[in-house]
C-alpha cells in the first residue's frame, strides 16, 4: 500500500543510496530514467561524466584500480517525457515510486494495479 507518511527527502537519499550500491557492485550495465520533468534530478551532477553518462569516481576507487580495473562508465539517459521512452528489449527490473508532491492521493490506489501488473509480466 502506498505510504504518504514519509520524509521525501529521506525516502530520495535510501533510493540513491541503494542505487550507487547497484552501480559501484557493477551490477547494472546501463540506466533508463523515465521521469517526471518538474522533479529534482536523480543523479547529483558530480557523478556525472561529461557526456551525461554515469561514472564512479571516488578516492578508494582510484585506490583499488589496480586491483578491481577502473570504474566502468553507465551508460545513462534521462526521459522527460514517457512518450519519447521505447524499450528495445526486456527488462531485468522495474521501479515505481510514489510521489506526493506530484500526484493526488486517490492514485496511491493504482500502485497496487501496476504492481500485479509487473509481476504477471
């Protein structure tokens, strides 16, 4: 059930956390951000290479490329508007977020739809 008793804010730095977790264990090869345009970024700038893609980039990581080989570059693209979005093949997963300062309260109840709706898939 959708949950509108949490701190924004917090809820954005767990879901970055656990995201670079993903990105420095190099378990994803490349990120698709459908998002919503009136929405703060999701990825801080400062990990962002010059081309927009993301790239890991930390002092321990330096430390230990010797060892681990350099940071990889994600490949990373930004979809301000879901209808330029097509996917080319499937995915391996899937998020959906509520979002209280852009949706009404009575849509909480499709999350629960969409998310029977992922796991037939």
């Amino acid at each position: 059930m959708a949950n509108r008793d949490h701190d924004p804010k917090k809820t954005h730095e767990i879901a970055l956390s656990g995201l670079l977790f993903a990105l420095a264990m190099r378990r994803i090869s490349s990120l698709d951000n459908v998002r919503n345009p009136r929405s703060r970024a999701d990825i801080p700038q400062v990990l962002l290479d010059a081309d927009g893609n993301i790239h890991l980039n930390s002092l321990t990581a330096q430390m230990f490329a010797a060892k681990n080989g350099a940071e990889p570059t994600v490949p990373f693209r930004v979809y301000d508007d879901y209808r330029d979005f097509r996917a080319a093949g499937a995915y391996d997963f899937v998020t959906l977020a509520i979002s209280p300062r852009y949706a009404p309260k009575e849509a909480d109840g499709l999350v629960e739809v969409v998310g029977e709706y992922i796991r037939g898939i």
